[in-house]
C-alpha cells in the first residue's frame, strides 16, 4: 500500500530470514515489479539466499519462477539466475524447470542442464529431464559444441527398461518414459549422425522390446530427416531392417521393421534432386532390390514372402518409389505366372501381384504406376478365373479379393480387345460362382465361409459390371443381373443377400452409363432390360396387393373373393402368373410380424379351411382348361395351398387332388416341387388307400427328384422314399431293388445331408 520500497522490503527480511514471507509478498500482493531497480534488488537477494541453508531452497526457487515473469527481466539476469542454480543448487534437474521457458540463453543454459542431468535415476526427474530436453532442441536453443553431450546424457537411457514398483505413488509408466525420451532424441535432425548408429547398434540386440523401441524410434526420427542426415547409415539400417523381417520371430518385429523400412523410403523420397547431387533413394532402393528381388522367381520357397512384404513396404512410401520397384518386379513376376505350370506357384505369384497392388494404391496417383502393365496383369486374372482347375480359380474370388478388384476397372480394356473371350469364358464362370451354393462342413469349403461366398458373389456382380463396355458383351452379361434380380422375387435366392440385389441394380445403372451408345445396345435395353425391369416391378407391387388380401381373408371380409379372383386371373399371365403362385403361400402362410393374434389382428379360425373349400375347384378346372406353358402355375399355387392344410385336412382332400399332386412332382418349377415334397412326407406318415393305389406314379417320381441340381429338393425326395419303406411289406417289396439301386447315387453325393438322408432311406429300404 506504499507504506515500504522494495529496498525496505529486502532489508527487513535479511534481517529477519523472511525468505518465506517475501515470496508471498510477490505471489499474494502483486507487488510492481515494472523497475529495473526493483527486480535487480530482488534477483539479488534471492540468489544470494540460494547460498544459504538447503531448507530455504524451495520458497527462493518459487521466488525466482515469479520474477521470471516480469515484463522488464534486466538483461543479463537470466544467465545470472541460471548460473547462480547450477552452481548453488544440489537438487538434480527438476529445480531447472523454472527457468526452462527461457529462450536465447545459448550453450550456457545447455552446458548447466547437462551437468545437473548427469547420473540422474529419479523416474520423476528423468521424466522431466527427457521433457526439458525435448524444449530444448525443439524450440531452437543453440546448442553449442555441447550438442553431442546433450545426445549422450539422455541417450543412455535408451532404451528404456524401468518397471514402476508395485503400488507406485507417483504413477510414472515405462511408456511416458520411452515416449518421452523418443520425443527428445528425435526432436532435431543434428541428433541423426548420434542416433541412427545407436539404433544399428540396439537392434543387434536379443531383447525383443529394445528392438521394438528402436525400430518405433527410427520411423519417428526419420519422419524429422532429410536425406543427407541419413545417407551414410543406409548400408547399416537395410541391413539391419532386412535381418528382423527375414528373421524375426515376432509379428511385432516384423511390422516395425516394414514400417520403419517405408518411413525411411519416404524420407529419401523427399529429397530434391540436384545435377551434381547422388540419387539417394535410387541407391537405397538398388540394395532392397538386389536382396529381395530374386526370391520372388523362388515361389516354392519360403524367402518369397518376407522379399515380397519388403519390397512392398518399399513400394508404399512415394510414387516414385512405386515406380522404381514396380518397373524392376513386376515384368519378372508376369514372367514366372505364364511360365509355371504348378497351381500352388501360380497361386503365390498371384498374392504377391496382388499385394503390390495394395501397396501401390497407398501412393498418390497408383493408376500410373500400373498403367503400363494393366494388359499383363488383366491377362494374367483372365487366365486364373477361366482355368480349368478350379482351385486356383477359387483362389482369386476367394483368397484373393483384392487382386480381382485391383484389376476388374480396367479389365473394361480386355474386353475391348477380346469381347468374344470374355463372352465365352469370363461371363460363365462368374456366373456359375455367383449361382453356386456354399458347400457344407464335410466338402472342401467350410460352412464358415458363407460369408466370403456372399463376398465372392458381390465381386463377381462388380466384374460383370466393369467388363460390361461392348455391345457384345453387355448382351451377355445383363442377363445374368436380370436372373439375379428374379431370383429374389421367386423366393429361390440360394443364399443370396438384399445387398447382392440392390448391387446387381447398380451394376445395371454402371452399364447403362458406360457402355458404347450403339443401336445394338439401344435394341438390348428397349427389348430386354427395360421391360424386365418392368415386369419385376409390378411383381413387387402384386405381392403388396397379396398382402392386402390376406388381411381380408383372416377376418372373412367379403371383399375377399374380388381380390383372389384376380390372383386367379393372373395365374394365365405369362409374366405375373409365377408372382401369383407365390402369392397363395403367403395367403395361407403365417406371418411373425404382422397380421397375427400377437399384433391383436382379427383372425377366424379355420381360415384356410374355408379357403381352400371354396377355391380347390378353381385350381383344378384352371388346371385342366391352361394350355401346357401355364400348368405350372396352377400346380405352384395348388401345392402352397395344401402344404399349409392341417394334415387331417389333408388326408382327407388327397385322393381328389392326388393326380395334381403327382403331376407338381413333375413339373421342371423346382419351387413347386420342393412345396409338393413337403405336403406328401406328413401324409406320407399314414397314408390313405389313394395314395398307395397310385405307389408305382409316386415312386418314380420320388427317385428321379434324388438327382435333382437343388439340394433341398433332394433331401426333401429322400425323406419321402424313407417313409414309403414303413409302408405294408407286400406294397413296397415290388419295389424294393429299383429303390436300392437308385439310392447309389446320392451316397455319392457332394452334400453330406443327401448323403446322410440317402444312408437312412437305403438302411430302412
């Protein structure tokens, strides 16, 4: 309150030892300190206090840090202070983190943290050492002839091996001391021709976490580099890095190594190019490549895949690097693949092909990189996918995804070339992949491969699509996405997933924006794609109305009957006759999430009864007046209909629809007969003298569905025969060696269920 000068002040406390009480007066009452007098006066007197007992030490320390701060520090003072810590403070560096903000203070500054650094073994001061030392050659000191010291007095701890006690108070992690300390030793370029010889050095190392500490170091030290700071170690680090991929026994190893091998590929990739200056990344790059490049014509060795994993970590560093190695490899690879005759070398040379491609797609601009050998590799695909041994065909949909997709965009240019080839080979294989089934746990593929069927099946859609720029192949290839499209309004999608729909829409969209506007192609749209199209969608808005009518059915609406007759009607129509079919399954169908007592739905009982009373007339003189081309739809909807009939229904209704029965057996619609099976097998279980009148029909029928191409429709065949053999031993004797002969066949089946269900029919039979 101006009651003393800062003189009076310092005098008092000399007096009185009021060291304590002078650094609340700075802190607590904001004393000016605007003078030059007045913070000269202060300086002093606290660095004369530093003299005095170490118990003072703290509050003259917290003194100082305040008149750090001041707005007019006269000049000289900083050094001053920091002299007078260096040299009267015994307590290691975490005293020198108050005057650590203090810029332009030179080597002095350097030279004193050096020594108060030296020997320190506090994880807490360390902590803080390695944090000032990262200040310091982050923030531009001048480090003086002192900056190998400051290298060597934190580089000891490297790396790190520090384990925090248990129940360690102060709760400082082995990783804040490596983070920390990396940060330091990597903060400066002028640290490279210090460090890159000690990370050589470390990584020589058995222990697995130095090497990994020094391999993480290296990325983060040359991420800092340029080229000339690294140019003379290249010879050691490749070295180095090609020992712990080529040897490594940890997974961790190997990763770093490829990492650090792609960071120090990026930083000689930075570097500008003078007329009189070495190419350091051609240099670097002609080591990778005369270790590595000569393993990959060894594809039955194990050499291959560590070669191939460096270049390509090499390759993914720039563009120009991806061009160097891509223009030195890839030539030699398309070689090996047409040269090789074994399925298990091809399949290798293809991985490797695709994983150059993977590598080269992280770099700006990767469409250039493989534009020269865009026909080898197109060519080298078309060949995998149209071989005769389907492993290695399998190999690329399956294994290998991102070869297929790497080079399906521009297989566009093949197609051009050879329409014909890719009519003829291409276009049947994809789609014999995409209409196959996923084989079950007792064949070659594992049950738990389905998901990468559905995958193999949506990249067989995108290849379609890709391939799909000439007139002649667009023909071709639309069909199969119209067959697609149908499969999901028919029911039979065979494993088939909404997205594999929606994509073949799309795919249809891609080539109606791409292929070459011709008046052939103009034909294939107008004619074919286009009233497709057409006709699935009012297929999807007839099961809306079936739906519709449902409603009215369970609560006997009189309305009803208009909106059956119509379904009636369309069972003659060539294009939504098959819809309509359908379309009685869900009318007597019962529904999990709509239309049901659950959702408080108005529901007679005997509904189906009722239906099925008053309409199985319909059916049959439907049936009878269609001409041949419309039978199937009649005999669909018959069967959807007594396939949901309580059995006693059933047994009852039998013999007047039996011979339609029969002939639903017999009809080339695989829904219709998969439905028919499954009326017949629980009637089967009982059944009535109608049906055994007609035994010598109904089993010929039954054994010729045992080779049917649908799986579920043969297993459904061989439970129908299994129940026939519990019928009266005189019925079924006459037909007993017949039966067993044509059960061999599906003992040999591919699909273990029908060979399973064949083993239980021909043991009873």
């Amino acid at each position: 309150d101006g009651q003393f000068t800062i003189l009076q002040l310092v005098e008092s406390a000399v007096l009185r030892s009021g060291t304590q009480h002078m650094k609340r007066v700075i802190f607590c009452h904001h004393v000016s300190l605007s003078l030059f007098s007045a913070v000269e006066v202060l300086i002093a007197f606290f660095e004369n206090r530093l003299k005095d007992h170490y118990v003072i030490t703290p509050p003259v320390l917290q003194g100082l840090r305040a008149l750090t701060k001041s707005t007019v520090l006269p000049p000289g003072s900083a050094v001053s202070m920091l002299r007078s810590l260096f040299q009267d403070v015994h307590v290691q560096v975490i005293l020198t983190k108050t005057l650590k903000s203090q810029q332009g203070l030179g080597a002095d500054f350097v030279f004193g943290f050096v020594q108060s650094m030296d020997g320190e073994r506090d994880p807490r001061n360390l902590l803080l050492a390695f944090q000032i030392a990262k200040s310091i050659v982050r923030r531009g000191y001048d480090l003086g002839k002192f900056t190998e010291e400051l290298f060597e007095v934190t580089s000891c701890y490297f790396p790190i091996d520090f384990s925090p006690p248990p129940n360690d108070p102060h709760g400082i992690t082995r990783e804040e001391l490596i983070q920390m300390l990396r940060d330091a030793l990597t903060g400066t370029p002028r640290f490279a021709e210090f460090l890159l010889p000690l990370i050589i050095e470390k990584l020589d190392s058995d222990v697995l976490s130095a090497k990994l500490d020094s391999l993480q170091t290296l990325i983060a030290g040359v991420s800092q580099y340029e080229h000339k700071d690294v140019a003379e170690f290249l010879e050691g680090l490749w070295a180095s890095l090609r020992r712990e991929v080529f040897q490594t026994s940890s997974e961790k190893i190997e990763s770093a190594g490829l990492a650090a091998l792609t960071a120090l590929t990026s930083c000689l990739s930075r570097s500008v190019l003078h007329s009189d200056s070495e190419d350091s990344l051609s240099t670097f790059l002609d080591l990778v490549l005369k270790d590595c490049k000569h393993h990959l014509c060894e594809p039955d060795l194990k050499l291959v895949w560590p070669s191939a994993k460096l270049l390509q970590a090499a390759c993914s560093a720039s563009n120009r690097a991806s061009h160097i190695i891509t223009d030195a490899v890839m030539p030699s690879l398309v070689e090996q693949y047409n040269s090789r005759a074994q399925c298990s070398h091809r399949r290798t040379l293809l991985e490797v092909v695709q994983r150059f491609i993977q590598s080269a797609k992280t770099c700006e601009n990767e469409d250039s990189v493989f534009l020269a050998f865009r026909p080898s590799l197109c060519s080298m695909v078309f060949s995998a996918l149209t071989e005769t041994d389907s492993s290695l065909t399998a190999s690329i949909l399956l294994s290998l995804p991102g070869l297929l997709l790497a080079v399906v965009e521009c297989a566009g240019a093949l197609a051009e070339l050879h329409p014909a080839a890719f009519i003829t080979k291409l276009i049947p294989r994809l789609k014999k992949e995409m209409f196959s089934e996923p084989m079950d746990q007792g064949d070659n593929r594992l049950a738990s491969e389905t998901p990468s069927h559905h995958a193999v099946r949506q990249r067989c859609l995108s290849a379609l699509a890709a391939v799909s720029t000439q007139p002649s192949v667009v023909q071709e290839s639309t069909p199969v996405l119209l067959e697609v499209l149908s499969s999901a309004h028919t029911g039979n999608l065979s494993g088939k997933t909404v997205e594999e729909v929606v994509l073949a829409c799309h795919s249809l969209q891609r080539i109606a924006k791409q292929v070459q506007d011709t008046e052939e192609t103009g034909r294939c749209f107008h004619d074919v794609i286009i009233p497709r199209l057409l006709s699935l969608a009012l297929q999807a808005a007839l099961c809306s109305c079936l739906q519709v009518a449902k409603a009215l059915l369970l609560r006997y609406h009189p309305l009803f009957t208009t909106l059956t007759d119509k379904l009636f009607s369309l069972l003659d129509d060539a294009d939504l006759g098959p819809a309509a079919a359908d379309g009685f399954r869900l009318l007597m169908s019962e529904s999990t999430d709509i239309l049901n007592r659950g959702c408080h739905a108005d529901v007679r009982i005997m509904y189906r009864q009722r239906f099925f009373s008053e309409n199985s007339a319909k059916l049959v003189q439907g049936f009878n007046a269609a001409p041949q081309e419309k039978k199937p739809n009649y005999l669909k909807a018959l069967s959807n209909i007594v396939n949901k009939l309580p059995k006693q229904v059933q047994v009852t209704e039998l013999p007047a629809l039996l011979s339609l029965l029969l002939e639903a057996l017999s009809c080339p619609d695989q829904g219709v007969q998969l439905s028919t099976l499954s009326c017949l097998e629980p009637v089967l279980v009982d059944p009535p003298p109608a049906l055994i009148q007609q035994l010598e029909a109904l089993v010929s029928r039954l054994l010729a569905l045992t080779s049917s191409p649908v799986m579920s429709v043969r297993i459904a065949s061989l439970r129908c025969i299994h129940a026939i053999s519990c019928f009266p031993e005189h019925e079924v004797l006459p037909f007993r060696t017949r039966v067993l002969r044509a059960l061999a066949r599906p003992l040999d089946d591919r699909k273990r269920l029908v060979r399973r269900g064949a083993v239980r029919a021909r043991a009873e039979w």
